[in-house]
C-alpha cells in the first residue's frame, strides 16, 4: 500500500492559519540566531510537533496500538550547508550550548556521554541507514550548520525528543535529497531516537508524522499506521504539567529500559509456563505475540471477565519479584542471551537482579484492552455525558495501572491527578513515560474554567522533598471541547502562548526559505521533507488569537501556573 506523502508548504500561512503573524517572531529569531552565528541564514526551515497520549501507556513497544493526539507545541530546525562538521547550535544558547559532530554518517551516537545534540545525531544516522536500506545512492556528504528552537517542554512528557528527531529527519531528507513517506519516516525516527540510550516503541514519532488537525488517531504498529478518532463534544482534555522533570534518556537504566527488559522476560517466561519449549519462549519478545497461544488454552469463564492474557498471567506468574537466577531456571539460559546485541538492556541487567513480571504484564494486558475500548466509546452512539463518564473511567483505571502496577507515577504526578479529580476532573492520568511530566485530565466544558483557576492557585506540586525554589511557570492546555477556543483569565505570557497556536496545521513539515526578507521567513518555498506530522501543531507561538481547527482539538488551554505551596487534593475556593 503507497504511503502518505509529506506535507509540504511555501508559506507560514499555508502552516500556521491566522497564527503565521505570530509565529513568525519565532523563525525570524532562529534565522537571525543563525546568521549571527554561521554568516548565513537557513536554506531550510522544518518543523515537528509534541503530542499527549490519551491512553495506552507502556504498550508501543510491546507491539499494542495506543491513542495520541499531537498538539501545537512544536520544534523547528533551520539548516544550512557549510564546513566540514555538523555544528548544532540552539536559540537557546544559554541552556543548550553549541555541539559539533562529525559528518560521518556511520559514527556512533556516545550514550555515555548524553546531550541533547544526541537527538539530531541520531536523526542523522536515521536518514542514511534508511537510504541505504532502500538500495538508494549516498549522496556526497558536507558540513551542516544547525540551529534548534522549540516550545515542546523538556521532560515534560509530551515527546519533545521525538518532536526534535522528526523535524530533524525532515530537514536532512531535503537537504540530502531523499523522499521518504510519513509512514516510512515514523517508522525510522522510532529506530533511530534509540540510539540515544531509549529502547521506545513508535507512538511519539507515528503521530508527529500522521496526526491531524482536531482529532485523536489510534495508532498501531508492524506496519505503522493511524486510524481517525473523532472526541466527543462537551468536555476538554486538559494537560496539566507538574514540573517534575523526566528526562527518559538519563534515568533509561533505572526506569524505562528496565520496564522494556521486565516485559520481555515476562514474555518468555509466561510463554515457558503455558507449554512452549524453551527454546520457542525465549525467541518471544514482545507480550502481544502470546495472544494466540493465550487464546488456545483460556477461553469461557476463565477469560470472560478480565481477558484471557490477564487470567493467564494471574495464575501463571506469581507477584512479586522474580530473580534472574528464578528466570534462567525457567528458561533454561542466561538472561544476557536473551538480549545480545542490545547495550541498553545490558545496563539493565549489569544493575538489577530482580524483576517485577507478573505486575508489568498484567498493566501491558489491561491497558491494552482500554485502547480499544476507549476507540470504541468516542465511535459509539450513547449521549455525551455518557461516552464522558466512560472516558473518564477508562482514564482513571489506566492511571491505577501505572501507578500501582508498571510504578511509573510519582509523587508530583499523584498529586496533580488527585487535585484534578477532587476539582472537576471525570478521570486523569500521567501521559507519557511517567516518573514526572504531564497529566491529561477530562473536564467538563462548563467547568474548565473553574478548574483552571485551582490549577493556577494550587499549582505548586513539590519536587522531591525540597521543590523547587521561587515561583515557576506551568503549562496548561486542552483538548476537543465544543465552546472552541477560549481565552482563560491567564496572565499575559500565558494567554499569549495560547493565542499562538491558532489555525495550525496538523502535520510537519518543510519550508525551504529561498530568499527571506530581511524581517521575516515569509517568502518561503517548502519541500517535500516531513518530518513530524502527525498532527502537528502548529508551532507555537504566542500571539495571535487561536481557531477551533487546532490539532488538539477545538479546546485549547494554556496558562501560566504559579507553584507555591504543596498542593492539596481538596476543592479550591477563593482563587480568583
């Protein structure tokens, strides 16, 4: 089946809508960035969103499809020919300092040593291996001038390494002359961003590229591909950031590569203790690929009420953890065989010996199943208020799970889902990787407000013990929501972010700028390149008033938080 092509545009306006005045200030403060520092402005400029995960969390990389919506947060990549190197540099100098790489395409990515310039490295790697893949010609390889800028919140989990190695691809294949598909381009950005130490799955990167304006996409794997699925009408999927920073990168070892590493095992060792050979359980890599033998053995009363995977692994793997020395019996080798050739999930096992199975697989099956389950709640024809309540549920259970049994909720993020739930809130949950980041909560339309207001007044969510000193700026936004775009009773930073993100487009991609003016990017040409569209959003700027075609939805919110004091999970009053 042909893919889709990227989208390509020759001005801001064809991107941006009624937002392209704003958003401009932003490509004319990288162009000028990178003058200032390379003597020349971009001969490109190309752009990719974050996203919010509405639900499915932990399941990509085990092969199951989840639901993402992009949203209007967005990186953008100007790029230029020149020296001999490749030299990175960002707008925001001050915290992300110039790095150079060499131009070698087959160069390793150091995960040893992490920095953000990884991001780009390993997009870089990406392009070419795929060329290569597809039998193409490698085209005489220059120096690159680089420069980032991007409103995607780091470590905020709404994918802002994703958003940086997508806009990134889409920039190298204009620069180097490729023409691959979204669908080809989701597929190698979730390879390549693991050469930065992350063994993720490919939602983050299949929704930059295959998202849309003003709609949720279920997407799933083994190919990649996005299905539309259109939100009810009448309440707002709200992201509330609580500023615990999660860098996946940093912390892969201890938390998400050690998840990966604990799913594969369960894998194996349930597919050992439902009767495979050894040798057959410790080829299964994923907890998908056991449905069929699942389904053989459960099937009536065992499986009716929780599923057959799930009764297969209540009574199969014990709670608790499993050491690797009980793993290696059950399989008959030594854990590392299972993983040759991966570095990351060498880390893993070089530090921990011990591993909760039973509780992972058991978050993968039930997670897995609220997936479609909240697909088909927006696709049915019940009323609004009860496809909400629904969706709501389906959140708040999904929370649960990775609370209780993947434990990758925190403290900062329990608080914020429990201030959301005692203000308003029908379900919340993290989104994302965990461990710090961004919650996405269902509101009602007519009490978005009202819960703005708490958020802004009880804001404060406490890092670690000691939190984090002065008043620190949040982030708020939502999502399909019937009353369209509203302006909340924000500060003037805030509500000006808001405004930015009006009439967006919904996917990346590529504005190849031949002659810029001296003020703005705006006689631009785009080519073909895509990179991270999904359901782009618009970049962001923070001007302009916004419009319902958003591609979060038609509710949008974005708001300063001011953190204060440690939140309290009671009502609010009194915030004005």
């Amino acid at each position: 089946m042909a893919g889709t092509p990227i989208s390509t545009h020759s001005d801001l306006e064809s991107v941006y809508g009624e937002g392209a005045a704003a958003v401009r200030d932003r490509y004319v403060a990288l162009s000028k960035a990178h003058h200032a520092r390379f003597g020349t402005k971009p001969e490109i400029f190309a752009r990719a969103p974050g996203r919010v995960n509405l639900i499915g969390e932990h399941i990509d990389y085990e092969g199951y499809g989840v639901l993402p919506m992009a949203i209007h947060l967005d990186t953008i990549v100007g790029v230029s020919r020149g020296g001999a190197d490749l030299t990175i540099t960002n707008v925001e100098a001050h915290k992300y300092g110039d790095l150079t790489f060499s131009a070698d395409p087959d160069q390793t990515v150091d995960v040893g040593k992490h920095n953000w310039g990884n991001y780009f490295l390993a997009a870089y790697k990406g392009v070419f291996e795929t060329a290569a893949a597809k039998g193409l010609p490698r085209p005489d390889i220059s120096g690159l001038n680089v420069t980032i800028q991007g409103t995607v919140p780091t470590g905020s989990g709404l994918s802002s390494s994703a958003a940086i190695v997508c806009a990134a691809s889409v920039a190298l294949m204009h620069v180097y002359g490729f023409d691959f598909t979204k669908e080809e381009v989701s597929e190698f950005t979730a390879r390549a961003e693991r050469y930065v130490g992350v063994t993720s799955g490919g939602m983050d990167q299949a929704i930059s590229m295959l998202g849309a304006r003003g709609i949720a996409k279920l997407v799933e794997f083994d190919p990649v591909r996005a299905h539309d699925v259109p939100l009810p009408a009448g309440a707002t999927f709200v992201i509330c950031n609580s500023l615990a920073v999660s860098n996946k990168a940093e912390s892969a070892t201890g938390r998400y590569n050690l998840r990966v590493v604990e799913c594969r095992l369960a894998a194996a060792v349930l597919a050992a203790l439902l009767g495979e050979g050894r040798e057959a359980a410790r080829a299964v890599r994923t907890l998908k690929q056991l449905e069929p033998v699942v389904a053989a053995r459960y099937s009536g009363p065992k499986g009716s009420t929780a599923g057959a995977p799930l009764a297969a692994v209540h009574e199969l793997l014990h709670p608790g953890t499993y050491s690797a020395a009980e793993v290696e019996e059950i399989l008959g080798a030594p854990l590392a065989s299972l993983f040759e050739g991966d570095a990351s999930a060498a880390l893993v096992l070089a530090a921990f010996r011990d591993f909760k199975l039973h509780d992972r697989a058991a978050h993968v099956y039930s997670e897995a199943a609220r997936v479609p389950a909240f697909r088909d709640v927006c696709l049915g024809h019940g009323s609004a208020d009860e496809k909400i309540a629904a969706l709501g549920k389906l959140m708040d259970d999904s929370q649960a799970s990775c609370r209780d049994l993947y434990e990758c909720s925190c403290k900062e993020l329990d608080q914020v889902v429990a201030l959301a739930k005692a203000n308003g809130a029908i379900g919340s949950r993290l989104t994302g990787a965990g461990w710090g980041g961004c919650t996405v909560s269902l509101v009602k339309d007519e009490d978005v407000d009202a819960f703005l207001r708490v958020v802004r007044c009880r804001g404060r969510y406490l890092a670690g013990d000691g939190g984090a000193a002065g008043d620190v700026e949040g982030l708020c936004l939502g999502g399909s929501g019937e009353k369209g775009w509203q302006a909340a009773a924000a500060d003037g930073a805030a509500a000006g972010l808001m405004r930015a993100v009006r009439g967006t487009d919904s996917s990346s991609v590529l504005l190849a700028i031949i002659s810029p003016p001296a003020e703005a990017p705006a006689d631009s040409r785009t080519s073909p390149a895509g990179a991270a569209d999904g359901g782009v959003r618009a970049p962001a700027d923070r001007r302009g008033p916004p419009d319902r075609g958003d591609p979060v939805g038609q509710h949008l919110r974005l708001q300063a938080v001011q953190r204060r004091g440690p939140a309290q999970a009671g009502p609010v009053s009194g915030c004005q």
